[in-house]
C-alpha cells in the first residue's frame, strides 16, 4: 500500500539527513586521511574515531525531541516478528517473574529496585512502528509499554544529565542521550502484539526506541541507570556509531 506523500514526509526527511550525514562524514574522512600514513592503523584509528564522536554530535543537534517516528496500522504490524541477537535462540535468557528485579544506579535519586508486578501497573501506552537493523532489514510490530522519561520522573532521576545506560541479563550493555530516553516514544516494553512479550523479543521487557536503529533498542534489561559518564555500549565498543538516531 502506497502511504501518502504528508506521511511519508517525517520518513524522506529522515533519510535525506542521514544521506547529507553519510556524504559530509565520507568527505570528512577523505580529508582527514589524507594526512594519514594508511599503514600507521594507530593514526587512522585515531582519525576515524574523531569523526564518528563528530558524527554523534552533528546526530544529537539534528534531533528533534518533539519530532515521532512514523506510526503504521494494525495490519501492517507482523506477529512473527524476526529474532535478532548476536547468539541463537536456544540461549535467550530465561527470567524468571517472580525473582525478577529491576536495579535502578547512578543519578537516581529512589534507587530501590522494581519488582515486575510494578512494572506492569505502570500506565501504559502502544505504539506500531518500524524497527531498522543496522544489518539492512526492517519490520513493523506493535509494542505496549510505560513512557522511559515517565517512569524516569517517578524514580527521581536527573534529568538534565547526559546519559541513560542499561545492563541486559545476556551480557549487552549500552547507553543513549537523555533527549532520546525522553522522547514520548521510548518505551519500556512489556508487551508485542496484544500479548505479553515473550522471551525472544525481551521478557521481561525491551527498551523499543524507533528513533534510533535496532542494536540500541536492548533486549532482557536488567538495570537501569543515569550518568554524565559516557558509557559506551556493546556495538559502539566495536566500532558502531554510538547516537545511532533515524
């Protein structure tokens, strides 16, 4: 189905500041090697490093807080949505509701940790949007979940500092901005197409953030904390961009 041109707009002019992003970077690049002995991999690692913190700051000032993902209909949601981890599905994590606790650290000011049946009283709200894997493919679903800057003021963090990290029951780690973890669709998802989430999607929730692409949306989370640190994250400690913004 062809989705009109005003719906379309918010996704072309996404794309359009990606494109502009990748060519300024590629420039950049160019540039910036070319005073580089291409066989000193200390010197272009050093390089290449800078201009993806550069990339992350030229991110971060294009986004816009009060600007949503695209949302689609009921039907263009899947059920069968595709499992993505960096292991296979026999090893998903197994957490147990009753012993689950949720650890809250760092710039929070009521740290005492959130049992599931917490959790899942929260208000909450859903959302059908498109998640984008770094790896090249996409899929809608449908989320429910409690607002993260919502439950962010019900726990006391600092909101004017710079970072919002997480730790996953599989050993994933990462980070991303406060202006994101705030932003009205960056949810704590409990719930993917009208059921409770099921372990290979996240149980006992996921953080879903569809504006940024799918490695910073963190499966099985197990802590969350607030810092002015820059963190990192699992990817992002491999060379991934760390923003990561749509």
């Amino acid at each position: 189905m062809t989705r009109p041109v005003l719906e379309r707009k918010p996704l072309v002019a996404g794309i359009e500041r990606r494109l502009f992003l990748r060519q300024t970077l590629s420039l950049g690049a160019l540039v910036m090697l070319s005073g580089c002995d291409i066989s000193d991999q200390d010197q272009v690692q050093s390089v290449l490093h800078w201009l993806s913190r550069w990339n992350d700051r030229a991110q971060a000032f294009l986004f816009n807080r009060r600007r949503l993902a695209p949302t689609y209909s009921e039907s263009e949601a899947v059920r069968d949505f595709r499992y993505n981890a960096y292991f296979p599905i026999a090893a998903v994590p197994r957490l147990a509701a009753a012993d689950y606790r949720l650890e809250l650290s760092g710039l929070i000011e009521d740290k005492r940790p959130w049992t599931l049946e917490r959790l899942y009283a929260l208000p909450q709200q859903s959302q059908i949007t498109r998640h984008v894997c770094v790896e090249g493919w996409s899929m809608i679903g449908k989320w429910r979940g409690a607002p993260l800057g919502s439950f962010l003021q019900r726990v006391g963090a600092d909101l004017s500092a710079k970072y919002v990290g997480y730790y996953c029951a599989d050993g994933y780690y990462g980070s991303i901005d406060m202006p994101t973890a705030l932003h009205p669709q960056t949810v704590m998802a409990f719930g993917f197409a009208n059921e409770t989430i099921p372990a290979k999607y996240g149980f006992p929730f996921k953080l879903r953030i569809p504006t940024k692409l799918g490695f910073k949306n963190p499966k099985w989370v197990t802590t969350l904390y607030v810092t002015n640190r820059p963190t990192g994250g699992f990817w992002e400690d491999r060379g991934y961009n760390w923003f990561s913004g749509l």
